[in-house]
C-alpha cells in the first residue's frame, strides 16, 4: 500500500501524517518547539528548530510505514502563512528568527502606509488590509531594521518554502499562490509579485520564490529526507486555504471554519477574483492545472481571520490557572446555563476580522460579586461563537448568498462550542469523521498532482460526518446576547493606540 504524507507546520508544533487512498490516517507524529516573545507584542520563530522537529517526525512517521510496508507516493506541504523567514542560499542557514504572523512590531509602520494612502493599492492589488499580521512589512523590518543584506545570496519566504528548500537541499526555492497571497507582495489577479508593492515595502524581488500551482511538482527530496530520494513534493497549500480543500468545499457558496489557535472563516467564491469588501480578506484558495496542464484554474474565497479563539482557552489554563488542561473547558463551561452576563473579548492582539484593529485589547465585561471559574469559561467559548457570527454575517452579505451549512474543524472544534456556533449563526454545523482537515487538503492537492486521487470528485466521496448540530429555534435571548457581545466589542476597540 501507498500513502500521501501531509507535513504540517503548525504555530506551536509540526506534524506528519500519512493518510491512505480513503483519507484515513495511516501514521501520524506531533513534535512542538519553542516560542520567542523577545518584546511586548513581538513574536518569533527559530526556523531551524521548526526544520529540527520536521526531521524528528518524519523520522518517526518513516519507521511506522516501514513497519508496515507501506511506500510514499507524495509529499503535500501546509504551513502557517504569514510568518516569514530569511536564509543564506549557500549556507542554508536562516539570517534571523522568523517573524511570525501574531507578531505586531509594524503596527506603526502599517498606519504610516494607511496614512499616506497605500490602502487603495494594497486592497486592489492583494484583497488584504493593512495589518501588520501579514508577511510584507515583516520583510520590510528585516531589510530595513534588522539590518539583512540586499544580495542575491539570501532567500525568503513562508514557512512552505523554507520547508522546500530544506527537503531538497537548496535545489528548489518556491511558494504557491495561497501562500503568495498572504505576504501583501503578491498581485492575486495577475497571480505574479507586484513590483509596485514590493517597491512600496522596500522588498527585493530577488529574494522571493518562484510561484506554482498549489498542485504539481514543486521538488524531489533528498537523500537526507527520512522517507528517502526522489519522492515529489507535488502540493502546497497555506493551512486554512488547505483546510478548505480537505473539507471539499469545492463550489462557490460552501465555508468552513478552523478552530485552532485562532479561528479562521473561509467561503470559496469561485474563479473570478471579487472587488475588495470592508472587514473581509479576497485571498487565493488554491490554483490547479487543467487535465493536460495547459491552463491554470485559480479559485478565491472570502477569509475572516480571528486571531484568538482556542489561544484564550490557553490563557485560562496557563495565565488565570482556572483550568489545568484544555479538555476541561467544555465540562467547566456546561455547569452553567449562560454566563451570567459576563463577556470576554479576546482582543489580546488586537481584533482581525471584520474590525482590523490592532489596537484593540482584551476586555472583560459584566463580572459581578457572583462571577465564577465556570462563568469566565463559558464567556470564553461564547466568545469564540460570536466573533464567527461576525465574520459569516459580514461574508454572507457580501457573497449576496445565505450561509446554508458550515463545515468545522481543529482542535477547539468540540461538542459544546460547535453547537454555541450553531445557535449563533441559526444554521446546521457539521465536524466531519478525519479531524485532521488541514493536514488532509495538503495531501490531496499532493495526491491528486501525482495520480494518487485521480479527480476532485473522487477526494469528495471520502467526507464523511462525524456530528451535526442543529441551532436553536427561537433567537430571541441569542441575538440580544449577540448586541451585547457587540457592545463590548466597541469598548474593547482603539484601547492600546498610542497616545
């Protein structure tokens, strides 16, 4: 038997999976590494620790297969976007840690450029907004601040590219366009860098990966790999627009959401590039070849990016200490019936989607003389249901189409937060059976370029549910408790703006 094997470079800790021609997990390893907070609001990454930990699960994932028989038929890449890192090509050595993408050092930078009337051409040009989440004013600080050489020596990109670059030695230096279009360089209806932008970010284009589609041969590994030489590096994709593939969300109108360290929103919108909305991202999903590889299908989707979901059941455990492992948020936040008026914003680093404002700080609103543990906890997960309904209503209208159902996975994903979801949004929420979305899609698109899965209808028979949850029928007491989330909202906003 053969197996597609998905490498997932995750925020805090990377993973391997093999899965078998049904989408099921045939092998798996987890390994975490280190997190850098060198400054308030800075976060970072050591590049080589991430490769350090790829190494030690494909390690592991390579024994279990060899164990078993199995071969490898592809390798799928999926990775946490905007966090950039830069290299020396020759020394393959990273010239600083990485950046990543919850870092917030060029928050004064991005209102510089907003203020000086870049965000018409960032908006046009990329679907994003200027925030200092995403990859380009992070390359602009290593160039400019940390003093990185301008030189045809050094090489950049998101984590899949450094990833790449390390799997074949040096031999292939590339991105796909979901990752491209996470950076702010990269024009996502020409799908090619934007000179003028990278002008604007004082970003040498030469140091930039070669652009392919998100499935094909991007490479072939080397001797050093632990799966051996030669097996093809055939699909990349940035992990939520991956989680969209694995949760075949193929036609215009169908949306998933990731509940990991942040929740992440996404709709496909089809294959023509939509105009700019307000609080929404236009981001590429994934672009794949025609049959005979003569043209290139690229497919959009409406993002809403909320940058602390599962991070704040995190803070509970390790800051406030209410909890001792993550698990128990659910059977803490179900010995209550609501919470007791209290509501949390989680703006710890400030707010993503539909607000964008990185001066927005965490608030906790309502708490009186009878405020328990179980009452915090249940506000935490509210938390997480009312900041999606933000993002779905703001993406429901501007798609000019109804959400019928929302496909959810990650870590957060439980019983009780998907059905809080499922009340919020008043539409039926479904987790499918493989867990592992994200790690799924990335071995699809691998898969399918190498004849592993020979169509998209094929990868679609194999999403199968695991639960469903059905919303509430009467709203009445759910959008006044939405109001009142909204009201806190507000006053959480601007809270940390210098003055």
């Amino acid at each position: 038997m053969s197996v597609v094997i998905a490498l997932d470079a995750g925020t805090t800790g990377v993973r391997a999976i093999a899965f078998s021609h049904d989408g099921g997990v045939v092998a798996s390893s987890y390994r975490e590494f280190p997190q850098y907070f060198p400054e308030p609001g800075w976060v970072e990454h050591d590049a080589t620790e991430i490769w350090d930990a790829f190494l030690a699960v494909m390690d592991e994932v390579a024994g279990q297969l060899r164990a078993s028989g199995e071969s490898v038929a592809a390798i799928g890449i999926t990775d946490q976007r905007e966090t950039v890192v830069v290299w020396d090509r020759s020394t393959h050595r990273p010239l600083h840690r990485a950046i990543v993408w919850q870092d917030r050092r060029t928050a004064a930078r991005c209102e510089e450029l907003a203020d000086s009337g870049a965000l018409d051409l960032v908006r046009a040009r990329t679907g994003l907004v200027l925030d200092p989440y995403f990859s380009g004013t992070k390359l602009e600080w290593l160039f400019t601040e940390a003093g990185v050489r301008d030189d045809t020596g050094v090489a950049a990109g998101t984590i899949d590219s450094w990833l790449v670059w390390k799997l074949t030695d040096g031999a292939s230096h590339v991105t796909d366009p979901s990752n491209a279009s996470r950076t702010m360089l990269f024009d996502i209806i020409d799908c090619t860098w934007s000179a003028a932008l990278c002008d604007l970010l004082h970003v040498p284009t030469h140091v930039l990966p070669e652009v392919r589609p998100s499935s094909g041969r991007f490479g072939l590994t080397s001797a050093s790999c632990p799966f051996g030489a030669g097996i093809p590096i055939s699909g990349i994709a940035g992990d939520q627009q991956a989680a969209l593939f694995g949760q075949t969300c193929f036609s215009p109108g169908m949306a998933k959401n990731t509940y990991g360290t942040g929740s992440f929103v996404l709709m496909n919108v089809g294959t023509d590039c939509p105009a700019p909305v307000d609080g929404l991202l236009t981001t590429i999903a994934w672009s794949l070849p025609s049959g005979d590889g003569s043209t290139i299908a690229t497919t959009y989707a409406y993002e809403g990016a909320i940058f602390v979901t599962g991070a704040a059941v995190q803070w509970l455990r390790d800051e406030l200490r209410i909890i001792e492992s993550a698990p128990e948020i659910s059977e803490l936040a179900a010995s209550v019936a609501d919470s007791d008026g209290v509501v949390l914003v989680p703006a710890f680093t400030g707010l993503g989607s539909p607000w964008w404002d990185p001066y927005a700080r965490g608030t906790v609103l309502g708490i009186t003389r009878g405020t328990t543990r179980a009452h915090l906890a249940r506000a935490t997960l509210d938390a997480m249901a009312m900041q999606t309904r933000d993002v779905v209503e703001a993406m429901s209208e501007s798609a000019g189409r109804g959400l019928a159902q929302l496909r959810a996975d990650g870590g957060a994903a439980t019983d009780l937060v998907l059905q809080l979801q499922a009340d919020q949004l008043g539409v039926e929420v479904v987790r499918p059976s493989v867990s592992e979305t994200t790690a799924l899609g990335a071995a699809y698109l691998a898969g399918l370029a190498e004849g592993f899965w020979t169509s998209m209808d094929e990868i679609a028979e194999n999403w199968q549910i695991d639960a469903t949850f059905t919303p509430a029928a009467d709203r009445t007491h759910l959008d006044a408790a939405h109001r009142q989330w909204r009201r806190a909202v507000e006053r959480s906003r601007d809270w940390a703006r210098p003055d």
